[in-house]
C-alpha cells in the first residue's frame, strides 16, 4: 500500500508524559486547536486535525530525541535542556514551567557564600550545569548525583549543600535550606532539531508556530469595550494601548459613543481606571481565542 502525504511528513513532538509540564503543553496544544485521543494511555498519540504525532515520554529523554531527529520538536524545560547539553534549536520560551537552578544549603551552617562551598559535597541530579557554575567560579566541590528528593541530601548528611530546583521556595524551606545562588533561571522551551527537515515538515513548523505566536498574543490580551463621552475620545485614544486604532461608533445619545478594542492584559488595572477618570462606562473585557497581526 502506498504511505499518505500524512506519514510521510507528520512532525512528531515529544511532551513530557506525566509531570509538572505535562498538562500545560497539552492545554497549550489543544488551545491552538489540535485534537487528540486518550493521550494519557498511549507513548504515541495522532492529532485528528492537524499532520501532527505526539511522543509522550520522560522529559530527561526529549532533548536528545530531538538532537537525533526522532522527534522535529519537543516540549522540555531549559534546565534540562541546558543539562543534556544537547544540540537543539530554540524556538520559542513559553511562560510556564517557570524555575530556577540554585545552589543551598542549611539556614545557619557553615555555608552562607559562594566561597564557602569550597571543598563541600552538593547533591543535585544536575551535575553538568552544576560543575559549570562550579568551574566558571573557581570552587573546587565534590558532586553527589541523585535524581530525586534532593532536599533531604543535608539532613541525610549525604551532602553539605544541594543544587536543585526552586519555584516558590517552600520546599526548601520546609526542609531548612536557603536558597544561596541561582545558577540558571529556567521556563518551557519549543525546541526543534537540527537535524535537515523535508520542505512539507518546514511548511507544517511553519504553521504550527503561526498558531502557537497567534495563540500567545491572544492569551496576553483582552477585547475591551465600553461607553464614553464623545469628547473624550482623545483622551481615550491616548490611554489605551492600542495595537490599532480603536472601533469608535455612534451611539443612540448622540454625546455617547461606543470604544472597542483590544489591550495587553497586564495594563489592564492601570487602563481601566484611568478610562473611568474620563467618562468610560459599562466596561466590559473579553477573552480572545486568537490573534493574527
Ligand atoms: P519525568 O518523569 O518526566 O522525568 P521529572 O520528575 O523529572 O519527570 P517534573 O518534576 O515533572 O520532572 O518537572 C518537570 C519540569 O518542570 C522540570 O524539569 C522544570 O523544567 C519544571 N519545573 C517547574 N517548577 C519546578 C519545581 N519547583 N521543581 C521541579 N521542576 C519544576
Ligand atoms: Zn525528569
């Protein structure tokens, strides 16, 4: 039997298949309208609408399934990234998965500067990044590798101090350390490999990444609509942040007009109430499924 234009040039993505990005990268995926079937159950799973496979595997393995070209993209954070060292593109960071690297240690030990992590032991399961801190500082450390529950390393007495992530910073808390050095901040990454890619998968990245910016942009904006005095249109004009000029239209009191437009969402407070100070009434903001600018 022939293959379908569709195996030929499906791009395969690699997510995390069950984790802290797992659930993200798939809300991400479905928002720019991809569908697929129980990707909870299957290693591999077809988009319905869209030329595109996933590859749900650990995320330790997505930076080198892309480096090796058996997936086109993943879905992986910069740390590990970062740590594997792997020969990737980086398309796009993406705002979640948010964290850092950072180096710690007890509250009220010995060690309270970088210097003093001279000739100390720190557990991590980064040791790659770690040794690069290391060495870029001078600091002679040995490293204990292990690859999960780092925290407890120091009350353990496996090790004096750890390398390991932080997001709010209550697990370190909760287990006596402070949080001493950041040695790398992290978020999502789309990377792509760089391996050569046929002109059917450079066309389907092409559009992926349209949708994805599209979805984005959206994401970070509002539709925001209102009623204002036709004086203060000016006014009005000058406040908002517009990315084109606003709908302004007539209303049934002819001092009255209707604005309509679209605003970055983390203007939103500082806009909304100096439109109030100029008039604005019956506000009201929407959600936006898309963008193309
Ligand atoms: P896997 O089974 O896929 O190897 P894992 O246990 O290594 O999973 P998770 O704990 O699910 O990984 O974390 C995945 C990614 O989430 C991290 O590599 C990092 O990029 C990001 N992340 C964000 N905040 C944190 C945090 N506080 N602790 C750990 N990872 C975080
Ligand atoms: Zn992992």
């Amino acid at each position: 039997m022939e293959r379908t234009a569709d195996s030929k040039t499906s791009l395969r993505i690699a997510i995390q298949k069950s984790g802290r990005l797992t659930d993200k990268t798939i809300e991400l995926l479905k928002g720019i309208g991809l569908r697929f079937d129980d990707y909870k159950r299957n290693l591999m799973v077809k988009c319905r609408n869209f030329d595109v496979e996933l590859l749900l595997i650990r995320d330790d393995d997505i930076p080198e399934y892309v480096q090796d070209g058996v997936c086109d993209l993943g879905f992986v954070g910069a740390n590990v990234r970062a740590e594997t060292g792997a020969d990737v593109r980086v398309l796009r960071g993406l705002d979640y998965g948010v964290c850092r690297l950072s180096l710690a240690a007890r509250k009220d030990g010995a060690i309270q500067t970088l210097e003093d992590f001279e000739g100390k032991t720190i557990a991590t399961s980064y040791p790659n990044l770690t040794q690069q801190f290391l060495d870029k500082h001078n600091i002679g450390a040995n490293l204990v590798t292990i690859s999960g529950a780092v925290e407890i390393a120091p009350r353990l007495e496996v090790a004096d101090a750890i390398c390991d992530l932080v997001s709010t910073g209550n697990t370190l808390k909760a287990n006596g350390l402070q949080e001493l050095e950041v040695i790398l901040e992290s978020e999502t990454q789309l990377i792509q490999t760089n391996k050569e890619l046929s002109p059917g998968k450079k066309k389907l990245i092409e559009k992926f990444l349209i949708r994805m910016d599209s979805h984005q942009q959206a994401e970070r904006s509002r539709y925001i609509m209102m009623n204002a005095p036709k004086s203060s249109v000016p006014e009005i004009k000058e406040i908002i942040p517009s990315l084109n000029s606003p709908t302004v239209m007539p209303l049934a009191d002819e001092e009255m007009v209707a604005v309509h437009t679209v605003i970055p969402i983390d203007q939103f407070w500082v806009v909304m109430e100096r439109l109030k100070k100029e008039g604005a009434t019956g506000i009201v903001i929407l959600p936006i499924e898309s963008m193309i600018l």
